[in-house]
C-alpha cells in the first residue's frame, strides 16, 4: 500500500507596527519654552524603521510566506496617513489606536499585546528603535510580556515551517539564531531597502479598511509615567584654533580640552 503524505504550505499572518515621526530630512526645533520639540507645521512621515519592517513584511507576502500584513500604530488621528504609507507599500489592512497622549514605550507594548491576542499573527516584525526617541525597548517589551522568543537587529529573515531563522547584528559580527513562531523581529537597517508606493497602489491604499480603536479598548493605561523637566537644542560648537607647533597642540590637549594626562 502506498501512502501519500501532502504538507500545506506554510503561511504566516504578520503585524507590523508603525510611527509617525518627523521627517528625517527636517532639522529639529525645539519650542521657546522648552517643553518639548515643535511640531508645528513640520512635515511628518513614518519611522525609517518601521518602513524596513513594512517592506520585509510585504516581501514575505510576496514570496506566498505570509497571508496578511497588518499596519497599527498608537497615535492621533494623523497616523491614519502613516497607515495609508504602509498600506500603500503592500499591507492588507490598517489598526488605529487613536490616543493624543505622548505614548511611552511601555504603554505602547502593552497595547500592542491586546493587538495581538486579538489577531493571533504568527509573527510580529517592529522597527528596531524610532528616530525621534531612539529608545530601542518597545519590541523587547512586547516580546518579554507575550513571552516570545525575539530577534533583534535583524539584517537577514528566514521563514521555515514552524520557525524563522534570523541573522542578526552584534558588536562581534552576525549572529543567526533560529526562533520558533510565533515571535518577535525587530529590523536593522541592512534588512531591506523599502519601496517606493507607486501611485496605483497609493489609489488602492484608500480603499483598503482601517480599525480604529482607543487605548480603552484594551484596557490599557497611556498616562505617561516620566516627566520631562527641560527639552535644550545641544550648545554650538565652537569654532576651532590653528597652533604653530606641536607643543602647543599638546598644550591645548593637556590643559584645555583635558584628553591627556
């Protein structure tokens, strides 16, 4: 007797979380009174990051690994427009949480764990760090209270059966580790280089269905817990001196910058 056995495909259901940020192209200013940055009329798109795990995300659909990609972000109602970036780069479909609370890292992973036990995505693919904090904690968060295997500083993603190989940076090199699924990537900037949404799929994105949702809705918590004392633009450089000999130079180094001893 012969026996046939037939191995599905497998395919992952991924979530992407996004941030709207100012532009990296826009120089920083902060507010005359020292609260904070100002955002007035700036011009806001989505972390650099995040595009990187928008774009893996679409090219593990393409490639028939995933099924769906869905974009959320924590935000106001604005970031509707980041989700309509990540839309128009491939994802599926979109989740607001709309908050105009400054959302701390913590907060965020929290919510995005409602997310999650809500979709039950296989995967879950997050910037790295957004480039207006630069903290660098939301993914390890959310892995650590899901209790998901991670892999950060992603610089390569390979999806198998049950498990995804990362190849991920470290001070000494390239680490690669496999995770079992579901868990959690966080993406470097050697990962991919991101798309540009065509205009076509630019149309399409504002057909695609986005849910809105409130910090509420998952029983969440988004007072911030750290109080900003003084946001200050770092002091100007000052310009610096030519010397004569090398003597000098020592004495400068010795005396007023203090590098030598």
């Amino acid at each position: 007797m012969n026996l046939k056995l037939q191995i599905k495909d497998f395919t992952m259901k991924i979530l992407v979380p996004v941030k709207r940020v100012v532009d990296y192209n826009v120089k920083i200013r902060v507010k005359p009174d020292q609260t904070g940055v100002d955002l007035a009329n700036v011009k806001m798109s989505m972390n650099p990051f995040c595009e990187i795990a928008v774009e893996e995300a679409v090219r593990l659909q393409e490639a028939g690994t995933a099924s769906e990609v869905i974009a959320v972000s924590v935000g106001p109602a604005q970031a509707q427009e980041t989700i309509r970036t990540a839309l128009a780069m491939g994802a599926d479909r979109g989740i607001l949480i709309q908050t105009d609370v400054e959302v701390e890292p913590l907060a965020i992973a929290k919510l995005l764990k409602g997310v999650v036990e809500a979709e039950s995505p296989d995967l879950v693919i997050l910037g790295k760090q957004a480039i207006d904090g630069d903290n660098n904690q939301t993914g390890q968060m959310l892995a650590a209270l899901l209790g998901w295997p991670q892999g950060t500083f992603a610089s390569e993603i390979k999806p198998e059966a049950g498990n995804i190989g990362v190849t991920r940076e470290i001070d000494g090199g390239l680490q690669t580790i496999k995770l079992n699924l579901p868990a959690i990537v966080t993406t470097d900037l050697r990962l991919n280089e991101p798309r540009y949404a065509s205009l076509p799929n630019i149309m399409k994105a504002k057909k695609k269905p986005i849910d809105e949702k409130t910090p509420e809705d998952y029983g969440v918590d988004v007072t911030p817990q750290l109080e900003i004392v003084k946001v200050a633009e770092p002091p100007v450089r000052e310009a610096g001196v030519k010397v004569e000999t090398i003597q000098e130079l020592v004495d400068k180094l010795k005396n007023e910058a203090g590098v030598l001893s």
